[in-house]
C-alpha cells in the first residue's frame, strides 16, 4: 500500500504548477517545525531560497524573511517560524488557486 502512496505523491508533484510546488515546500516546513526539526526546516528554506527569481521585486523580500527564519529555526524559536510561514504559505495557495480559476476561464 505504502507503494502506491509514493507512486501517488510522485505522480502528484510531477503534474503540479509552480505555484502549487512552492505551496507543498511550505507545507512541508510547516510540517518539519511542529517535529522540530531544524536540519530539515533549513534545508527547505535553503531550497525556497534558490528558487528566488530576484528579477522581481519580492524576492529581496522573501529572501530576507527565510533568512531569518533560518535563524529563527537555529534557535529552535519554531512557533514563531510558523507565525510568520504560515500566512505566506495561506496567500501561495491563493494564487495557485486563482491560477487554476483564471486558467480554467479562458480554456
């Protein structure tokens, strides 16, 4: 069964957006700071962090609050990591969202 499950979250990534990829990398630092996990936390800020385009004007934005919720996260201060992830993760999924509806408007 735990096959099928990974073939399942494979194919599902694969066929996602972007949009919908960053909003499953939120998710799963989200997830990473309840378990407290500060290794993997860093690790997928690190990873937010080279997908940046800084050709667009939030980047410098984004890129320095996942630095400091890197540091954030070296101080095992996840609680407030998630305080300021989780709206941003909330807004990703909107547009992702919007995306789809707009897309599927004009097809």
């Amino acid at each position: 069964m735990q096959n099928a499950t990974l073939v399942y979250q494979r194919q599902a990534i694969m066929n996602a957006s972007p949009l919908k990829l960053v909003v499953k990398m939120y998710d799963l630092l989200i997830q990473a700071s309840y378990r407290e996990d500060d290794k993997k936390v860093r690790e997928i800020l690190s990873g937010l962090i080279q997908g940046l385009n800084f050709d667009y004007e939030p980047a410098g934005q984004l890129f320095e609050l996942y630095r400091y919720c890197q540091e954030l996260s070296r101080k095992h201060r996840f609680d407030e990591v998630r305080e300021i992830l989780e709206p941003l993760r909330n807004t990703w999924e909107e547009v992702a969202n919007n995306q789809v509806n707009i897309h599927q408007l004009t097809v």
